[in-house]
C-alpha cells in the first residue's frame, strides 16, 4: 500500500509541477490576463476541474500557493534582526521562508520573468505532442504544494 501511495503522491506532485509550468510559460507567452483557466488546462493536457484540485486560481498556480512563515522568524524581523539592516533582514526573512518551496533556479527565474516583464519564452514546445516544459517536470521537482495530500 506504501508503494501505490507513493506512486499516486509523485504522479501529484508532477501534476501540480506541471501546471506551475505551463501557466509560467504561458504568461511569459500572452502575459498574466492573456490566457484563462480553459487555456492551462488544455496545455497541460488535464481537465479544467483538475487545474481547480492542485490550485485556487491563477495568481496561486504562477506563483505557488502562500508559503508558511515560521512565527520565530517573524519574530526575530519583527525584532530588529537578524543583522539589523531592514533590506537584508527582508531578504533573509523572505529565502528562509520559501527556500523549502522553491523549484529548480531555471523554474524560480521564470517566475521572476513573468512577474517582472511577462514576455519571452521560457519553456518551448506548443500543444502535442505535451510541450518540453513537461519533461523538466521530473528533472525540476519543487517542494508538493499546499493542497497535495500525504500518505499515513
């Protein structure tokens, strides 16, 4: 039973890395309004409802879901520290709390490019056969998302 829990928790987990990047790459590709639900879902060859099972919305699946902020770095931010400059603090703060949530460097850039300028292509390939971000899925595997079940 372990190893079909597994199976079923990676074949999740690469769904979900799989949608992230195709809504990455279709926003460098047509901007964040320049594509709907209905167009995610279709690049990632999955149904409309199952993009809505991994994700909230649009924002979340670019982005990632909100990550947990541990209340003991809050604390310490909040504090003064841990080094005293507000600018460093903000950036400690923000690399520990996303660090375990963080994809590959090539998947975080892209995030940060469609963020920042939403134009460019950062992974190639167009509808079938699945495009070549696919096969980064299990190459670039992030931490499972907030809605991915775990097995007991």
């Amino acid at each position: 039973m372990a190893e079909l829990c597994n199976r079923r928790e990676e074949k999740r987990h690469l769904t979900a890395l799989r949608l992230q990047q195709c809504a990455v790459r279709l926003t460098l590709e047509h901007g964040f309004d320049g594509w709907t639900i209905d167009d995610l879902a279709a690049a990632a060859d999955v149904s409309r409802r199952t993009v809505f099972n991994y994700f909230d919305g649009k924002a979340e699946v670019v982005l990632g879901p909100e990550p947990a902020v541990d209340e003991e770095l809050v604390a310490t931010f909040v504090g003064g520290g841990p080094t005293g400059r507000l600018f460093d603090d903000l950036i400690v703060l923000a690399h520990e709390t996303t660090r375990d949530q963080a994809g590959s460097e090539q998947h975080m850039a892209a995030v940060r490019d469609a963020v920042t300028r939403g134009s460019s292509s950062w992974c190639t390939g167009a509808s079938s056969p699945p495009p070549t971000c696919w096969a980064s899925a299990s190459a670039n595997a992030r931490a499972p998302t907030s809605r991915t079940r775990r097995c007991a």
